[in-house]
C-alpha cells in the first residue's frame, strides 16, 4: 500500500484545492460557504446540490489538515479492500447522509424553539430578521464522510491496532470506532457543540455502517454463509488480505493431496484424476483471486462467488 490509490488522492486534492479557492474568494468578497456549504433546509439560500458540496469546504486550516489526515490515513487502506466505484460510492452517501442527518437535527432544533412564531432573533446588540438567521445555520467539511471511513476500517479491520497520540498506547480498530462514536454521541446530546456538528458526523457513520450492512447481506451467493471480502479478517497484515485466504485455500488442497498419498498405489489411475481436478480447482481458484485483487469482489460473477464460498468451506 505505498502508492496512493486515485480517489483517495484525487479527494485529498479536491479538498485542499477548494479550501485555497477558499481563502482566495474571501480576498475578494466571494463567500463560498454562502453558495455552497450546506444550508438549512427552511433558509432561503438552500439548494440540494448543497448536500454534495459541502463536503469540499473547510472552516479552518486545523478543520482541513484533520479531516485530510484521517481520509489519508484510513480511506487509502478501504479503497484499495474494497474496489475504487465502492469505496466512491460510500465515501459519498456517507457524506450525503451526514448532511441529512444534519438538516434532521437543525429541523428539530428549529421546531423546539419555535422559531417559527418569530419575525426576528435579537442578537444582544441588534435584531436580525428570521430569514437571515436561518441562513446562518450552515455546514461545511467532509468529517462524516470521514466518520463513515472510520467506521468501515473498525468493521473491516477490527483487531488493527491504532497508536493513539494522547495518551501515546495501542488500541484495536474496533474500540477506537467505537470510542469515538460514544464521544461523539456524548457531545451531541450533554453539550453545547459549539460550531462542531455532532450529529453530522454521527449521520456519516450511521449510513455507513447501514451501507456496510446492506453489501454484506447483498454479497452473499444463493445459499448464504458467506459475507464477502470486507467481512474476512487478515491474520498477518492489511497487505496479506487475500494472500491469507489464498494460503489456506492452498494448505487445504495440499492436506488432501497428503491423505490421498498415504492410500498407496491400488488405483493410479484414480489418483492421476484426482491430481487433474485437483491441479484445475487449484487453478480456477487462482484465476478468481486474482480478478478479486485486480477490480474488487464485487466484480465476481454469482457462480464465481459460489465457487469462492465452497472451496473455502470445504
């Protein structure tokens, strides 16, 4: 995994690159959070396409350098488990998701405070007109689609372990997700937020983990049993995904090859079959391997993923 896989780079380069177009804009007057961060959706300047480009908008450097970090960090390793169209696809409808659990939250919020029943919001020093207030409830950043990433590498690669900075100590993949999901959960209920969008970031991670889910069930051939390559855990590294299943599928084939020496010689004509098909399966394994490293499980035919499912049953 040394070569940055494209849309991990490409994201990254968008999201620097709009954040500059950013700071440029704001040198001449041109407000880009205004026209494309995500509006509430009762606020005038709302439009749908909002919910695809907020995403690209940073509020700060520290908001883009840790939200790159972490699509850097986590998204190259799904990207490359996964196919380069499944993991677009989920970047997105995390993000997506994110703002829709975000326009939820703000729709509620506006509902409770009945502002509804009011022409204005008085803001200590003036009164500003209730339109013009709504307009101000705006998202931007790719934090839930990066939650949503987070939380496919716990699933994918629970028993990883991540070196936290504070306090500087290992811990596996899946209790870093879910430490970060309860934190997150805590803030967005118990405290005042601040300009940090809780339920956006927990909106990404709900929609991806219903995606995941969702894959899962759909991946499995007729018959059941099988959940598909994001489900299977690599016992040496994140690089030895399929080399592992390659390997047992091999030490399987080569115990039954042991066990059918130790027979003797009554029938060589049976065992010159047996060594055929053996030799065939063997290669038509391979071939499937193959074609999963190269485009994804999801390329596999159905027969192809029965076939995957029974050799490695067996």
């Amino acid at each position: 995994m040394n070569q940055m896989p494209p849309i991990t780079k490409n994201l990254l380069i968008i999201n620097v690159l709009m954040y500059l177009a950013q700071l440029v804009g704001e040198r001449y007057g041109v407000q880009l959070d205004s026209i494309l961060g995500l509006h509430f959706i009762l606020a005038e300047d709302f439009h749908v396409y909002q919910l695809v480009t907020y995403m690209f908008l940073h509020g700060s450097f520290m908001h883009l350098f840790f939200n790159m970090f972490s699509l850097w960090m986590f998204g190259r390793i799904m990207e490359q488990s996964w196919s380069a169209k499944r993991y677009l696809i989920f970047y997105f409808v995390c993000g997506v998701g994110a703002g829709v659990m975000q326009e939820i939250f703000q729709f509620c919020q506006y509902g409770i405070e009945g502002l509804a029943a009011y022409d204005g919001v008085n803001l200590g020093t003036h009164v500003i007109p209730m339109s013009e207030y709504l307009n101000m409830w705006t998202t931007i950043g790719a934090s839930g689609a990066c939650y949503g990433i987070l939380l496919a590498f716990g699933m994918t690669y629970p028993n990883e372990r991540i070196m936290l900075l504070i306090p500087p100590i290992p811990l596996k993949a899946k209790y870093f997700v879910i430490g970060y999901a309860v934190i997150e959960l805590f803030s967005a209920f118990w405290s005042n937020g601040g300009n940090v969008a809780h339920f956006a970031h927990l909106g990404g991670m709900l929609f991806g983990w219903l995606l995941i889910l969702y894959w899962r069930r759909n991946d499995r051939p007729r018959g059941g049993g099988f959940t598909g390559w994001e489900n299977y855990q690599p016992r040496q590294s994140r690089g030895s995904h399929f080399e592992d299943f390659r390997l047992r599928v091999q030490k399987w084939f080569d115990r039954r090859g042991k066990n059918k020496n130790t027979r003797g010689f009554k029938d060589r004509g049976a065992d010159y079959d047996y060594n055929a098909r053996r030799k065939a399966h063997e290669e038509h394994i391979d071939r499937i391997l193959d074609k999963v490293k190269r485009s994804g499980y999801e390329s596999l035919t159905q027969q192809e993923k029965k076939d995957l499912f029974d050799y490695g049953n067996k």
